[in-house]
C-alpha cells in the first residue's frame, strides 16, 4: 500500500519532468522568437538601441529584446530618427518591410529561420534590417 502510493507519485514526477523539459519546449511557440531575440542582443551589444518597427509594447519580441529598445509606428517617424543618429536598427515583420521601402540605405541584416521541427510562431517571419542615413554629396565650385 504504501509502496503504491510511492511508484504513483514517482511516475507522476517522471512524466511531469518528461513533460515540461521536453514536450512543452518543443510546443511552446514563442521559443523561437525568444531565442532570436537573444541572438540580437548579443550580437548587437545590450547598449546599442534597436527599434522595433510596427510592433505593440505587449509583443513578446520587444519584452525578449530587453532595454534599450525603442518603437517607432510609421516610415516617418523612422526617418525622423535617422535623420537625428544616421544609423538604425530596425526589428519588424517581414511584410511590414514593404512600408519601409522609400528608405534609402536599407539592407537585410538577418532573419528568424524559423526551424519546422519545432513550434512555428504565430507571427509573421521576423526580420532585422539596418537602415543609415545617405552620405550627402559635397559640392566643389
């Protein structure tokens, strides 16, 4: 009797460790955004200022992002602030890119390789672009 209720409660963990460390994991799908969010900040270190393109203050990537990070909602307010630093690094999703388009200077940096052995995300492919401002030609008279 008392061995029983032992092997219940050590099947019981078994399966709940089973399942937290690998079931849920590869379920989970924000995963994968956090981990390119991660990959971001250490590749462009935590003092550098990334913006978060038409993104909401409550999406997972710029909670994952970590400070310092700045959202900008429209192409304008995106040149206004290179006009101002010269140089940016913008986070988005892809379709969004398109908004963008009138920008000179702009280049894919990287983006989520979403792996599909895993959860996909539920957002749009993700994608890390760096926009600086056109060098301005001198004039010589």
């Amino acid at each position: 009797p008392a061995s029983a209720g032992y092997s219940a409660i050590a099947t019981f963990l078994g399966a709940y460790v089973c399942v937290m460390a690998w079931i849920m994991p590869a379920r989970d799908h924000r995963q994968q955004t956090t981990e390119f969010a991660h990959t971001i900040r250490q590749e462009f270190s935590a003092d550098h200022d990334i913006v978060a393109f038409g993104m909401e203050e409550k999406d997972p990537l710029v909670f994952y992002l970590d400070e310092p990070v700045s959202r900008l909602q429209t192409a304008a307010a995106v040149e206004q602030r290179l006009n101002r630093q010269g140089r940016l690094l913008l986070v988005t999703y892809e379709p969004l890119v398109a908004e963008l388009g009138d920008l000179k200077g702009l280049r894919e940096v990287t983006r989520l390789k979403v792996d599909s052995a895993r959860a996909a995300p539920k957002h749009p492919p993700l994608v890390v672009l760096e926009v600086r401002r056109p060098a301005t030609a001198s004039r010589s008279d």
